[in-house]
C-alpha cells in the first residue's frame, strides 16, 4: 500500500519549567493509532496545494504539507496561529464549524478572514513514514510551531478524548511508566526535542536543516515486533 501524504505539527511553548509541547489523545476506537498521544494532523487534502496559499505561509517548505497542518490544528483544536486582522473571535468560530461540516474549505476560510501565516513561526523538520505491511500507511511531515503563550482553552472534536501541555522529560517519563502511550515517531520526536532548552533554541536548529524520510521497519524483540528508525542498531537488516 503507498503511504497517504499527511502532516502533523508539534505546537510549543515557553514557559518556566522549559519548553512545554501539545498532545491529543485518540479514541481508544480509532482506525490508527487507537488511545495513542500524539501532535494534531491529518492527512493532506487537494485545497492544500491550491494557488491560495502561495503567499499566505512562510517559507517553512513543502506548501501543502505545512497548509494541512495547520488547518489540522484548526480544525481539531481552534488554535489560529494567525493574526486576526480582518475577522474577529466570533467569525472564526462560525469558520471552524463550517469547514468541520464540510461547507467550507481551509483556502476559503482564509481568503474571507484575510488569514496571512507568513509571520507564523513553523519550521519543517522531519519525515517519518509507517513501515510496509500497516493496514494504513501515512508519509508525515513534521512541522514545529512557536506560540507565543498557551491557548487559555482548546476546543477538541471527537476525534480526540483530551488534550495535555507536557514538557519533553516529563512525557518521556510517563511514556517509559506505560501512562502516555504513544506511536514510535511521536515518542522519538519527543526524545529530539528534549535536547533543547527552550523553544526558541529548537526553532533556530530545526531551521534549514535538510529532511530525509525515515522508513520506520520492524525487527523483533523479547516483547514481539519493535519499531525500529533509520542508524537504530538492526535495522539495515530488515528489509
């Protein structure tokens, strides 16, 4: 099966104890990734790669992938990392329930609330794929976005049970105890960015930083199949 073209951002902030990140939880029923943590995203629909959006993002690269992932984070939490400079708070909430129903799309949405994401700090940093052999396989770009302060409230859909704001460590630790699960490139995104002392730190590595896909492959170990990523001992000799 060829992987579907999807993206995903991880939403950070700055606060005292560090750079804090957002995570969703899936329904326990759900087609992919049932009861995992993971960033918003979606897969990458055709309005993503519409004329629209030629000059209303930042040079983050991969146009589309970095439109669906923020109309993924609009769509499933009502975050607007934009200025609202031609619509006020209650146009966008009548925006977001029109293009949750479908009557509506993203390039719309921003072409009526002159939406401009070029300001937006987004950086594009990594490409995860699922192995071969999934029952569903996505090619996910990755995407970094710097909020200035947290959103005072989320407004989730059903495609999600609960939202938390997490350090890297401290997701990382509850990841280890068994009480954050999590799929193997949300997990190994986390352990990236639990080397950097703030946000802004990672915004400045990330940036620029060539992207090469990484074919997740699985081996077997003591516990059944395990994830392996590209330079992970074993993995070249899975094919």
């Amino acid at each position: 099966m060829t992987p579907r073209p999807a993206a995903t951002v991880v939403v950070a902030t700055q606060t005292a104890a560090g750079l804090e990140l957002l995570l969703l939880q899936r329904p326990a029923d759900a087609r992919f990734g049932a009861g995992a943590w993971a960033f918003p995203g979606g897969a990458i629909d055709g309005d993503d790669a519409c004329a629209t959006w030629a000059d209303r993002l930042p040079s983050a690269g991969e146009t589309a992938a970095c439109a669906a992932a923020l109309r993924e984070l609009f769509e499933e939490t009502g975050i607007m990392p934009a200025p609202l400079r031609g619509c006020g708070p209650e146009a966008l909430v009548d925006a977001r329930r029109a293009l949750l129903s479908e009557r509506i799309r993203f390039s719309q949405v921003a072409e009526r609330l002159e939406l401009d994401f070029s300001s937006t700090r987004i950086v594009y940093f990594a490409r995860w794929i699922t192995p071969r052999g999934a029952a569903l396989r996505f090619d996910t770009r990755f995407f970094l976005l710097s909020l200035e302060e947290r959103p005072r409230r989320l407004n989730l859909t059903p495609e999600h049970e609960a939202a938390i704001w997490t350090t890297p460590a401290s997701a990382l630790r509850r990841f280890s105890a068994g009480r954050l699960p999590m799929m193997f490139p949300t997990a190994r995104t986390i352990e990236r960015l639990a080397g950097f002392r703030s946000v802004e730190d990672a915004m400045t590595a990330l940036s620029g930083v060539p992207v090469e896909p990484a074919l997740v492959r699985l081996g077997v170990g003591e516990k059944g199949p395990t994830p392996l990523a590209p330079g992970d001992p074993g993995y070249d000799e899975i094919q």
